[in-house]
C-alpha cells in the first residue's frame, strides 16, 4: 500500500527520468474477457488522454466498454482536483456507485486521476468508502493491469498512489476518442507553484518526453490520416528545459509544422516561459494554429504577486502584443480567477481594464476555489461569496461582449473548418472548429465526412459559435 504525501510530492530534485518501455504481464492479458467497464472522466485534456490509455489497458486485459454504469462488472473514476467542483462531483457519484454495489456486489469500483494524489482523498476513502476496490494515482497508470489484478483477487482494498514520480513510461496502449484529432503528451508536470495551484503536487515535476519519440508519434498519427494534433503539458511551454541545453518547444513546433500535418495546436502555456523564439516559429507556419491560449488569471500584479505568477500586468501585455503583432489574425484566449484572498475591489476594475483592452476571443472565468495543501488555501479571505459572484457576473458581461464582437468581425469571411459531426435534426448541417478554434455550424450541398477540412462563408455571428455556409 502507498499513500499519498504533500510534504513528499512538493520536493523537487534534479535527476534523470529513466525512459522504460511498457509492457503488460502476458498472465494476466486478456484474463477478463468477458467482463464490461465504465470509465468516467473529469477535468483536463491530460486527463481525457490518460482515459484514452486506461480504456486500452482495460481492454488489452479482456474488458469491454459499455456506456452505461449500470451495466459495467468495473467501473473507474478518472478524477480532477484543479477545482472544488470537479471534487464534489466525482463523490457525488460514489455515492451513486455506493447504491448500486449494494445491489451488485460483484461490482468492482476504482479511483484514479489527481484527486487520488490528494492525502485528504485517500484518507476519506479509507475511513468512509471501504467499499471501493483500489485507489491509484498519476505516477503509476501504467500499473492499472496488475492494481486491477491485486484488488479482485485479494478481495481487498488496493490502494497504490506513489508521492513523487517514477519511469517515463513509452509504449502505452492507446484507444482514441476521435478519428481525426489526436492529443500528444509531451510534457509532464509542473514546477512553477502557483499559490493556489494544486497541480506540482498531484502531477510532479516537470519532465519532457525525449523528441524521439514524441515525432515518431506524430509519423504514427499522420500516416493513420490524423488531421490534427494537440501537443499537451500542464505547462507544455517549458518542453525540453529539463532535458536538451538548446532543444525548446519553439524547435520542437518547428520540427512538427515541417511534417504533413495540416493543423497543429499546444496547450497549456504559462506567460513566464513563451519565449520570442516560440512566438516567431507559430507566426511563420500556417499549420500551427494561430489560437493561443494565455491565462492572465489576474489584472493586478499586487495580486498576481500573491497569486506566484511571476509576471506582472505589463509584462503579461508586452507578450501579448508581441503574439498580436507576429501571428496574422490570432486569437487569444485566457483564464481568470476572480476573489482570490486579498481580492480588492480595486484589484478587480484593473482586471476590468485589462480585458477591456485585450478583447479576448475567449475565456474561461472562475470564483477562486479553496485547495487544501496549497498556500492561497491558508491566506485570509475577507470577502463574501456574494461579492465574489456579482464580480463574476460583472466580468461574464464584459467578456462576453468581445467574445460576440470578434465573432462578428467574421461575418462575411471564408474560414476553413475541420468537421467534426453532423446535426441530428438537419440532414444538410454540420459542425467543426475553425483554424482560430471557433464553433462553426454550417450547411452543405455537397459531400462532407467528419474529418474533411471544408471552407465555409460566416453568414451570421453569435456569442459562442458562428454560423455559415460551405464554399467550393
């Protein structure tokens, strides 16, 4: 049994990661065919990727996939813990789960993803949930085979969630949840400690994936007919720091671009390491995406101060004009976090004033979420809920106004659009993302698969999508 520790997980220590290549026990392959799994995933792309790899896992040991937790022999929560949200609603179903062992005791339940790395989770489970099967964390997914092994045939709650990260696991089975767009992982963990974040200590340290391997990927995804990429990180701006002297994300990008993969994408950046070099190399391909997603968090740099940020409002605006000025036609999107302890309600008119100046395409607007274990967590909060959610409502406004004056902007435009599904109700409508990753809905007189990149002519904008018509 390992259980999870902050004091632990929080260490950071210069060493290597030894790659290993994965490979399941042969006694235990396809041991449970026959039996059936529900998989439900909370949070993250990183989240929604490692599903992707636990669903092969389950698979490669006999388990097929059923939609319907009722019907499942075992089923697993992949959970989130960026939020107190997420966490309510990941033990919101344990407890649906709780009533339906009752009736199937036969039933096999498990928890894995971030919360699993929280301390006051694990404790939770086994002071209160003895009923659920095994417990295990990010470090060790590539475990799941055996973990599962362990909890049916001891009969006995497994609970197996390592504090600091191990192996750079290669090789992982992989079941992707689309045909046409692809998540790469080429970055793990996050060193930078933002003071409300409880990400370094449930996703470790940082490491990057050598670029090896990370490319023979993309050539696996390209010659499956893989449109588009998505390379992944907590941080995924400091790839390679850790591994090359002069080997970044901006080369990286670069390397990728120079491939036959119409569009490329990255996600989740951090002002403090989007360097000029990246900047260059998005603006000079046309296949990486010109959509950059930059949380700002905060307009105050006394609370970005407060919040670890390690940037402040004029150096946030300095990188984000050098992005407007080098990327033809970008769109920027961002996350804010509004009545952080210590909030004024002048901190927040210049969070105000900094939206009003970068009109952002989108973004993404939180109530400051209290994460045990992080410093924000212990700093003192005077201001009310209510006031918290009037300043919410308030930016929501403003926001939303830009989000709907950029999308008119394109009335009357030709975009390219990657289809990703057709409408239920209307036989000649379709829906798919453009290059700047907005939500386009569209009719077509003509032949459209999902996965085709089709141009499309913006007839009318809304808030959060666009309306259009396909061109030849």
């Amino acid at each position: 049994m390992h259980i999870p520790n902050y004091q632990e997980a929080k260490r950071r220590n210069k060493k290597e990661y030894r790659r290993v290549d994965y490979k399941i026990n042969d006694k235990i392959k396809n041991k449970y065919l026959g039996k059936t799994f529900y998989l439900k995933t909370y949070g993250c792309q990183m989240n929604e990727h490692d599903s992707e790899n636990i669903e092969a896992l389950l698979v490669h040991l006999g388990f097929s996939k059923v939609d319907d937790y009722n019907q499942a022999d075992l089923v697993l929560l992949n959970t989130c813990s960026i939020r107190e949200n997420a966490h309510n609603k990941a033990f919101g179903m344990l407890g649906r789960l709780k009533h339906l062992k009752s009736e199937k005791r036969e039933l096999i339940v498990g928890l894995c993803g971030c919360m699993a790395q929280e301390h006051s989770v694990v404790e939770e489970i086994m002071k209160n949930y003895p009923w659920i099967n095994f417990v295990f964390g990010t470090h060790n997914l590539y475990q799941l085979p055996n973990i599962i092994d362990d909890a049916i045939k001891k009969n006995k709650q497994q609970i197996e969630v390592f504090s600091t990260e191990g192996d750079l696991v290669e090789g992982l089975p992989v079941i992707r949840a689309n045909s046409h767009k692809a998540y790469v992982n080429i970055i793990y963990g996050c060193d930078k400690f933002c003071t409300y974040c409880i990400v370094p200590y449930t996703r470790g340290s940082e490491r990057s994936r050598k670029k090896e391997d990370i490319l023979k990927e993309v050539d696996e995804l390209i010659a499956e007919g893989y449109k588009e990429i998505t390379l992944l990180g907590q941080n995924v701006n400091a790839y390679g720091k850790d591994l090359y002297d002069n080997y970044t994300l901006g080369n990286l990008l670069e390397d990728i671009a120079q491939k036959e993969i119409p569009r490329i994408r990255f996600m989740t950046s951090h002002p403090w390491d989007f360097t000029d070099h990246m900047i260059e190399v998005i603006g000079k391909y046309k296949n990486i995406m010109p959509s950059i997603h930059l949380p700002v968090q905060s307009g105050s740099s006394r609370i970005l101060k407060l919040m670890g940020r390690r940037y402040t409002k004029e150096e946030y605006l300095e990188l984000f004009y050098k992005i407007k000025k080098t990327v033809p036609h970008v769109s920027i999107s961002t996350d804010i976090i509004v009545g952080f302890p210590g909030e004024e309600e002048e901190d927040f008119l210049e969070t105000l004033d900094l939206v009003e100046e970068c009109k952002y395409d989108n973004a993404f607007t939180f109530i400051f979420s209290k994460r045990e274990g992080t410093p924000a967590c212990k700093l003192k909060d005077e201001t009310t809920l209510e006031e918290k959610e009037m300043r919410l409502q308030r930016l929501n406004q403003i926001v939303n106004h830009y989000f709907l004056e950029n999308n008119k902007k394109l009335e009357g435009t030709i975009v390219e659009v990657l289809v990703e599904g057709k409408s239920d109700k209307k036989k000649d409508m379709y829906f798919g993302y453009s290059d700047t990753n907005k939500l386009i809905n569209f009719t077509s007189e003509y032949e459209v698969s999902v996965g085709d990149i089709v141009s499309v002519e913006i007839t009318s904008a809304k808030t959060w999508s666009l309306d259009g018509k396909q061109v030849r």
